[in-house]
C-alpha cells in the first residue's frame, strides 16, 4: 500500500513527502483508513512502530476541514518528552496546513500555555497533570473537541494517571472520535478502553520490530572494565547516535563525563536535571549535537529519535521487559541497529530472561584487541574492589557465558576502513576487526560541546 491510497489532503501528503516516508508501516497501514472514516480505534503498538503519524496523519487530514482557532483534536501522552514529539511530527506532517499545535505539561510555566490557547490553537498535545490545571482555571476550551487520542496508554496507567484521564473526559463532548494507543493491554487499560472507545475496531503490529531489526550482543566484562570496554567499543565500531544505558543516576552522569573527557560529543540524561537542561540535552542528542546520550530507564522514558543506531547496556536493565523497551529505541521504522549489552557474572539470570522473551540466543562477543585482565584505571575507583576469590569466580562465570557461542555471527559491526570476522577458536568464537589496510587506529572524535 501506498501513502496514495489515503487520498489525504494535498497538504497532508506534502507533509508525508517532507518527512521522507515513502511507505506506511504496518500500523499506519492498518489504522489509518478506520481513523478516517471516523471509527474509534484500539491500536496495540509500542514506540517505534509510526504509530504518531498514524493518528497524527488522518487528524491532520480532518482538521483541514471545518473551523480553525478552537481546541479540536486533544492528545493525551504520559511525558513531556513524549508530547513534545508528538508536537514536533504534527509540525513537520502538518507544515504546510497551518493548523496550530501547542504543549502543555508541568514543570514549565503555565503562561505561556494559557497565551498561546488563548491565541486560538486546533490541536492540543498535554500530559494530564497540566491538563487538569488548565482545566480547572477555565484556560481551556474542550467543548468543540472532535478527535481524542491517549497515547502508550500503558504508561499513563503505569505513572498513575488513570485518575487524571477519567476526570479530564469528563469536560469532552461524549461525541467524539477516541482513539486509544498502547502497547500492551493489561486489564486496566482493556477497562478504559471500555469505557471510552464505542465500537472500537482494533488494529496490531506484533512486538517483532527489534527482533527483526535489531542485532542484539552480549559482552561479558568485569564491572570495573565496563567504562574500558565502552571506550574500546566505540573506538572500533561505526556509530550514528548511541544511546547508554546505567542502572543509576550517578553512573550516568559519570559516564557521560568519561565519554566527554574522551573528545566524544556526550551528555547525560538523569532525573536530577532542571526541565531546561534536560530538555537541552535531549534537543542536542535528537539534533545531532550530541552524539552519545547516557541515560537511565527513567529519565530516557520517551526518548524517541529515529536516528539512533546503537543502544548500549552498559548496565543490564532489571527486568526482560525494560530490555524490549530499551533496544525498542533503534532500529526505527525500517532500520537496522545494535543492542550491545555489558553482562558481569551476576546478569546470567537476567540474560536467561532475555533470552526466552527473543526466542534465541543471543551472540557473546569478546572485542580481541580489548585487555580483559587490564588493572584498574585509577578513575574507575567506583568499581573498585580488591582482587580476591569472589572476582576470579565472577571472571570464570563470564568465561562461561562467553562459551555459548551465539547465531548471529558476522552482523553489524562495521570499523571504518576495515572489515568484520569471526573465527573460531578451540574454546570460543572471538570477534576481531581485520583492517582492511594500514591506518591508524586512532580515530577523529568531535570537539565536546
Ligand atoms: P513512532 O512509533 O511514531 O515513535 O515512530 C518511530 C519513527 O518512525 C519516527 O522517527 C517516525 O518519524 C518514523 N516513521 C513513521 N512513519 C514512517 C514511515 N512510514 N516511513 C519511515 N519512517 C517512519
């Protein structure tokens, strides 16, 4: 199916072309027509899938229609950061239809909301909480609402918001179209959908999209070798944006700092940030100005930038579902990418984990040019611990785990000007990077910004 076939509005399909795509994805293909023609629609769909321009494309296409400077269509998301993208997609879709579109979420200040809905705007992108606000000073208008969407509808449930979304459709026409977006259906979110979807049809793309796009790698490291490996790891492969994961807060903004000190364009995401800061950090990684981004699961909720082309667990999340979710974050829309995963004796339970989620596998890789038995840096000291019995035990448990060799050899990682080989060795495969002539091993990083 073509993007075509929709027949949208001519403006709606320039915006199409300007953000370059050319075919819908599975679940624009599905939910599409149904939101056109006016239906209420369940879409089963986690990030990464299009959903946003499957509700955002078919509003777009109705708002050309009908009266401008009031509140038509209302987009319910879980974070700002999520509503902010929502927010940028209906820029770039809808450039050329001069709807306006404005956010409206806490931890920024409400007046420059209230003016711009104030200056008369078509569609509304809000996290609850502010919604509320707004609702209840009367500084804003739902009553000529047309299209309602609650987007990872999961999330919301998952962040305590249910409350909040029940009280808010309250002050909506119960004429409405609704549209419901989720990726998973837990029997609170299968209740609401109840109660605020009528005859709803439901559309679902399966939960493939990493298994099928993405690469996934283990690295079995000591712990106090990971900050090492990562720089050795990033050293020998080809890199669009790099999104890191830690267990804490404090390890994220320590590894951003590393990887800065080391000439890498890196910033750290962590819940300690003021909103402008974070917002900043996310700005610059999601425009290219920053290369890395290291972040912990809460502070990346919501991260979406299409570009990103290896996630790396530099910590191992705590449950095989953060795992989905994490690696969920590349190998967008049609593209490939890379999950590398930095596992210490300790994560074998969790790899098992992971392991029966996928269905396979997963390959263990050792970098060859990497000293694993190296000292300890002495900045690493957080990792520190004194050689003893327990570390050598830990050492031959990821000796082990290396053993199992995995099935998708000879994947993904690319050096620049050199070519990618597995060999086998008595014991293990071992992943070396063959340079394919004789330049340096050193490689031009950007200034830090
Ligand atoms: P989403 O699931 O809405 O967060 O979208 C994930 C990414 O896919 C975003 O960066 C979109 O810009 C991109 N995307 C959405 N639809 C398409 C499409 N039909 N072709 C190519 N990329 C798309």
């Amino acid at each position: 199916m073509e993007f075509i076939e929709f027949n949208f509005h001519p403006t709606v399909a320039a915006g199409v072309k300007a953000a370059g795509y050319e075919t819908p994805t599975p679940i624009q293909h599905q939910a599409i027509p149904p939101v056109l023609k006016g239906s209420d629609v369940m879409g089963l769909a986690q990030t990464g899938t299009g959903k946003t321009a499957a509700f955002v494309l078919p509003i777009l296409h109705r708002l050309m229609q009908g009266p401008r400077g009031r509140v038509r269509a209302l987009i319910i998301a879980p974070t700002r950061e999520l509503a902010e993208q929502i927010h940028e997609a209906i820029g770039i879709l809808g450039r050329q239809t001069r709807l306006k579109s404005v956010t409206v979420y806490g931890g920024v200040g409400i007046n420059p909301q209230i003016q711009k809905l104030r200056g008369g705007v078509e569609i509304v992108v809000a996290c609850p909480g502010r919604l509320l606000d707004h609702i209840n000073q009367r500084t804003i208008n739902l009553s000529h609402l047309e299209v309602l969407v609650l987007d990872e509808a999961d999330r919301m449930f998952d962040m305590g918001f249910l409350p909040d979304i029940r009280k808010i459709i309250k002050y909506i026409p119960e004429r409405r179209q609704t549209l419901m977006f989720s990726a998973t259906m837990p029997d609170d979110i299968r209740r609401l959908a109840h109660e605020v979807l009528h005859a709803p049809i439901t559309v679902q793309v399966d939960h493939t999209a990493p298994a099928n796009t993405v690469a996934h790698a283990l690295y079995p490291v000591e712990q106090q070798l990971k900050t090492a490996l990562l720089m050795e790891l990033l050293r020998h492969t080809d890199t669009d944006s790099v999104l890191i994961f830690t267990r804490t807060k404090h390890r994220a903004k320590r590894v951003g700092q590393q990887l800065a000190n080391a000439g890498y364009r890196a910033a750290s995401l962590q819940g300690n940030l003021s909103q402008n800061k974070r917002q900043a950090a996310l700005d610059g990684f999601r425009k290219g100005a920053y290369q890395i981004l290291v972040a912990t699961d809460i502070a990346a909720r919501g991260i979406d930038v299409s570009s990103i082309s290896h996630v790396i667990n530099y910590d191992m999340p705590d449950t095989a579902d953060a795992y989905t979710h994490r690696i969920g974050r590349t190998g967008r829309a049609a593209k490939t990418g890379d999950a590398f995963t930095f596992i210490t004796g300790e994560d074998n339970d969790m790899v098992r984990a992971i392991e029966r989620v996928l269905g396979e596998k997963i390959e263990r890789r050792m970098l060859e040019c990497f000293d694993y038995k190296k000292s300890l840096p002495a900045r690493d000291t957080e990792f520190a611990r004194p050689p003893r019995e327990p570390q050598r035990r830990r050492e031959h448990a990821a000796a082990a785990a290396h053993k199992q060799t995995g099935h998708n050899a000879g994947r993904t990682e690319k050096r620049k000007q050199g070519t990618y080989k597995s060999h086998r060795s008595t014991a293990s495969r071992h992943f070396t990077w063959s340079k394919a002539n004789n330049t340096s091993n050193s490689r031009t990083h950007n200034p830090v910004i």
